[in-house]
C-alpha cells in the first residue's frame, strides 16, 4: 500500500512535499482550484526542484477550466524538471467549478448542453 | 472512461465501506472493458485525524485536521438545495438532519444569488466559523479517516484487501505536522 499526500495547493507546498518524502511518502497530489487554492502547476514546479524521487500530480486537473495544449505544455516542462515523476490527474472540476457557480460539464443533462453549445 | 482508457483510479471517500463498493463497481466496469488482466492502479483520496486515546472525533485537534473534509457533505447539501445540482453520493440518513440546518444557514449567505462563495469559502481548508456547530463529531467519523492509530491502521490494511494501491491523505494548511501521525502508520505497510 502506498501513501501519498493531498493539498489543498499553496506556493510553498513543496515544503511538506519534501518532508512526506523524507517519511517516505509515494506521490504528492495538488488540488486544481482556481477560486480556492494556488495553481498546481507553480507548486509542482517548486516541488520538482526541491525534492528527488516522490510523484507529483495533480488532483484533480479541472479540464474545462484549461485549454488542452496549454496544459500539456505546461506538463512537459515539469516533466523536464523532475522527469518521469509528473501524473496527470484529471477529474468533472467539481469542486472548482461550483466554487465559482458553475457546472461540471458531465452534470449537464444532454439538452441543456445542446443549448449551451 | 477509466476503464475504458485503461487509465489510473482516482476514487474520493471517507469510510471503508464505500470505497469498497466503489471498488466493486469499478472491478465491473473493469471487467466489462475486457480489461480483467490488467492490474488497476486504484487511490483513494481522503483525509481525517489520529486521535488519542479517549479523544473526541471533535476536539480542536481533530476539527481543524479533519473538519474541512467533513464539511463537504454540506457544502454539497447547499449546492443541491441552492442550485439544483446532484448530490454525488446519497445523503446518509442519519446526517439528513444536520444537512438541512446547514442548508438553511446557507440560504442566508450573501451576496444573495451567489451562496457558492461563502458556501465554498475555506472548502476543504477550514471550518468556517458559523459551520461549526454543524462539523459534529459524528459527521467527522462518518465522513472522514478520523479514529485512533490502531482503527485507522486497520481501515487501511482493508482498503488494501479491497485492492486499493494508494491512499491520499488531505494535509490541511497549517496541520503541516499532520504529516508526521500518518507516517507512522504509513511504516506499518512497508
């Protein structure tokens, strides 16, 4: 069984990242939401340098909140800093969205997303 | 589409025997991608405190580390009341109650037409101050990994039964140290 932790995301994240992975900790998880937490890719980034061998992901991307080709852009370039530890973790946006009194793309009932298209 | 991609699992929960139910219908749909050999790398995110001996699932301690999570069951019981969004998972009965006097604190959130905002305020970092009285210690255990060392050590080694590979556990900002408790109990499964 691996441990791993999950955070609520801040710019100094990567310092209880490098200390779960000092404890020995698999894989550290970085919530996505823009109107309650700091952006993941920034933390990850600090984290990546600062630490050595634990996973770094995000948990859970908000997918309707990015453009696609920005975030896997911005996925490579962490991969580049901490190779081969760098997860994509990608959810509805739960959360996130309705913290700003939106939906989730997948509780919309087919009609209403017609007309939203 | 986890199982259709042959993708990892990111499940979210707060009691064993829920995530074992999830687990169960994740193994179906698993299953039914003709996906039964291939091995399913399975998280279950969540969080909670290790209590003492004898402490209350609502002390200080515990409220602040495990509270937040615990709020979420009326965050969501607001966003379905307010806005007409699902649930996610059935409210249990036995906090039906608790939830509906969330829910009519929530309704006198302002700016009025927007209650996400202070619905949401501090979500899954602090317990606001007039929630409170609403993060019982009952919602705590139902809802969260909020028990004793040896009880928490046992609820993970069922998770592992279940064949889950990961569990994440929520840091709350400022119970950093929290991270030193679930290491001890992360020794008892290397």
């Amino acid at each position: 069984m691996r441990f791993a932790l999950a955070i609520p995301t801040d710019a100094e994240s990567w310092r209880v990242v490098r200390r779960a992975e000092e404890l020995g900790f698999s894989r550290a998880w970085f919530y996505d939401a823009q109107m309650l937490s700091a952006d993941p890719f920034v933390a990850m980034a600090a984290a990546a340098v600062k630490t050595t061998r634990i996973r770094l992901g995000t948990g859970v991307l908000i997918p309707s909140n990015r453009i696609a080709a920005v975030a896997a852009n911005a996925f490579a370039s962490l991969n580049k800093l901490a190779p081969g530890r760098i997860d994509f973790g990608v959810g509805t946006g739960f959360t996130g969205r309705r913290a700003m009194g939106l939906r989730s793309d997948f509780m919309w009932p087919p009609r209403a997303r017609g007309r939203a298209a | 589409m986890t199982a259709k991609l042959g993708a990892g699992w990111i499940a979210t929960g707060g009691d064993v025997e829920g995530a074992i139910t999830a687990m169960a219908d994740m193994r179906e749909r698993w299953q039914a991608a003709g996906r039964g050999a291939e091995p399913l790398d399975a998280v279950v995110m969540t969080g909670g405190a290790i209590l003492e001996e004898g402490e209350p699932a609502d002390s200080p301690r515990a409220v602040a580390q495990a509270g937040p999570r615990a709020a979420m069951l009326l965050h969501r019981a607001a966003d379905a009341a307010l806005a007409g969004l699902p649930m996610m998972a059935p409210m249990p009965p036995s906090m039906a109650d608790i939830a509906a006097r969330y829910v009519e604190l929530a309704r006198r959130f302002t700016p009025q037409g927007a209650h996400y905002l202070e619905n949401h305020r501090g979500h899954l970092m602090f317990v606001k101050p007039e929630e409170r009285p609403h993060v019982t210690a009952e919602l705590i255990r139902r809802t969260t990994f909020t028990a004793t060392e040896r009880e928490l050590t046992e609820r993970v080694a069922a998770l592992a039964e279940a064949r889950y590979s990961e569990i994440a556990l929520q840091i709350v900002p400022g119970q950093e140290h929290a991270i030193e408790d679930w290491g001890r109990i992360r020794r008892k499964f290397v």
